[in-house]
C-alpha cells in the first residue's frame, strides 16, 4: 500500500511539470534503478546511472518542445509559451 502511495504522489507531481522537468525526472529514477542493479555497489550505482539518466532524460524531454519556453511572471509563477523570435 505505501508503494502505491508513494507512486500515486510521484505520478501528480509530475503532472505539473514540463516535458524537459518530467523527462529528467523519470530518466533519473530509471538510470538510478538500473545503476544500483548493474553495479557492484548499489549506492555509486544509483548516483551516477541517475544522473546519466537524467541528463538524457532531460534532453530528450526538451528536444520534444521546440520552440517552447519557460517564463517566470513578476508573482513567481512559471508557464510555457512560444520563443521570442530568432530564439
């Protein structure tokens, strides 16, 4: 039942997020699972098969919003629009 929580909680989370965030998100969490199952030491593992994971997460995550950028209005809230021109 906690696993489902816990999921549950990750799955809203990201909901929110944009392609480049949840795509690191998700490339982090794998490259970690599959670094600390690989690796002779489980911790290592995990650090750095997250971190490769997510930077390739992240990249593929923005390469799928062309032309798409991330603005902050005065209030501090963050929303997506279109790139000024010649961006």
């Amino acid at each position: 039942m906690k696993k489902l929580v816990v999921l549950m909680v990750l799955v809203t989370s990201l909901a929110a997020c944009s392609r480049t965030e949840q795509g690191a998100a998700v490339g982090g969490l794998g490259g970690a699972a599959i670094g600390a199952a690989v690796a002779d030491d489980e911790v290592e593992g995990a650090v750095v098969g997250g971190a490769v994971g997510a930077l390739a997460g992240a990249l593929i995550g923005r390469a799928t919003e062309p032309g798409r950028c991330r603005y902050r209005d005065r209030y501090g809230r963050v929303y997506i629009a279109r790139c000024p021109a010649g961006y």
